[in-house]
C-alpha cells in the first residue's frame, strides 16, 4: 500500500521481560554482572508485580539527565535517608547513601559529560537537607550568587536548651532563612497531619522565642523559588551578601 510504513522495533535490550531481542547498554557498565543489568520482576501483596531494575544503574543513568534543581532534590533526599509516607503511615527512612556512593555510580556513565555531572551534583548534596523545598532553595540561592547559609541551624538559650531548628543560618547576620511550605499549614495533608490552628500557633510561638534572642527572619514559599527574582529581593532587604 502506497505510503505505508513497517514500525521499527525499539533499540534496547533483549530482556525476556520487554520482549526485545538483543541487549545495549553503556560500555562502562560491561564488567557488571548479567543479573545486575537485567530487570526482574518483584511480585507484590496483591498479587501483582513491577519489573524493576537496579537502583545503582538507574540513579546513575537518571540523576545526570535531570534538570539540576531535581537532581540535587533527589540527591538531598538519598543523602539524608529521607523518604515521603503517606499521612496515615509513619514516616519511612532509609539507609542514606553518601557523597562517595554518588561518585562511585558517576563510574558507571557511558560519556563523560555525565559523569563530571554526577560528580557535580555530588559535590553540592547534603545530608542536611529537610525537604525538597529546601534543596531546591540551596540551588535558588546558589544561582543567585549568595553566600551560602549554614543548614538546620539549632538554637539554644543561654542554659543550653533546644528552642528551634532554622532551615538557613546566616551567622554574621544572626539571620534566619525559612521555606515555608503550604503543606506546614495544610490541616491534615500537612507534615505533621495536625489541624492548621495549632500548627500556626505553634511555629508562631517558636519564631517569638528565637526573634527575642535577637534573631531575624528572612521567609519565602515556593512561588519565590519559580521566580527567583523575588526571592532575591528579599534576601537583598535581609542584608545577605553576595559570594
């Protein structure tokens, strides 16, 4: 038939699970054993099952691909061992991986470019990072050149209790950063599924405390980092220097 076209089959691995004849995958990862590069199916409580493939060999593929702010993101949230749960369900941690497990995985890329921006993506990371509102923030302020603020700051009184932990410290300022997230006060979709009254209350309380050791705020939400011009602002009012 005139104009017909006979569909190619994709490019990819021969793996029974996907039904594809032959196997291709990056040079670097030829010394890694055969049941490492395959998928395999993980049967589920329901009775029905995904086909998976190795975490090391996905992240390393995947994390070099993403825009940087979700790299760093997901690399935040490997570091610190910190994972999402649903509201009714306690939350989950994980066995953090380290800046070292990232580096080892930039090995397994197949060009170069990938793995200076693994190793990259390593070098900025930290474990101490609470939220993805937070790790996108470290990214936001980097980009706008600021000096960067030391992360979950905690505050003591003179006696040495505990008043509070800051997101952003910025010390020769004695300036606290905040990213409040809609979630914080978002009743029972919130961190802490409590009601949003006393959640309010509560971080109200904590902010009076820590303001009358003689501490600022300086707070943003997520629309300042999709729009970073102001959120650049108001650092720039809070008095942050520039790197």
């Amino acid at each position: 038939m005139a104009g017909s076209v006979k569909r190619a089959k994709p490019k990819g691995a021969a793996w029974p699970l996907f039904g594809e004849r032959r196997i291709s995958v990056p040079r670097a990862w030829s010394s890694l054993p055969a049941e490492q590069l395959h998928p395999f199916r993980q049967r589920l409580l329901s009775g029905s099952s995904l086909v998976l493939e190795d975490f090391r060999l996905c992240l390393a593929d995947t994390l070099p691909r993403l825009p940087w702010e979700d790299a760093i993101v997901v690399a935040d949230a490997l570091l610190s061992g910190l994972r999402n749960s649903p509201a009714n369900m306690p939350a989950v941690v994980a066995t953090p991986c380290t800046a070292q497990d990232l580096i080892s995985m930039a090995n397994t890329n197949s060009t170069q470019k990938a793995t200076h921006r693994l190793r990259r993506i390593a070098a900025f990371a930290s474990p101490l990072s609470g939220s993805p509102g937070e790790s996108w923030s470290r990214v936001v302020i980097d980009q706008l050149g600021f000096e960067p603020p030391e992360l979950q700051h905690r505050v003591r009184t003179a006696d040495g209790r505990l008043m509070g932990i800051l997101d952003f410290w910025w010390k020769g300022l004695r300036l606290a950063g905040e990213f409040d997230g809609k979630r914080k006060y978002a009743g029972g979709s919130s961190y802490s599924g409590r009601d949003v009254d006393p959640v309010i209350l509560d971080e109200k309380l904590r902010s009076e405390r820590i303001q009358e050791e003689g501490i600022r705020f300086v707070r943003w939400m997520w629309d300042d980092l999709t729009s970073p011009r102001r959120l650049e602002a108001k650092l720039l009012r809070a008095g942050v220097p520039r790197r």
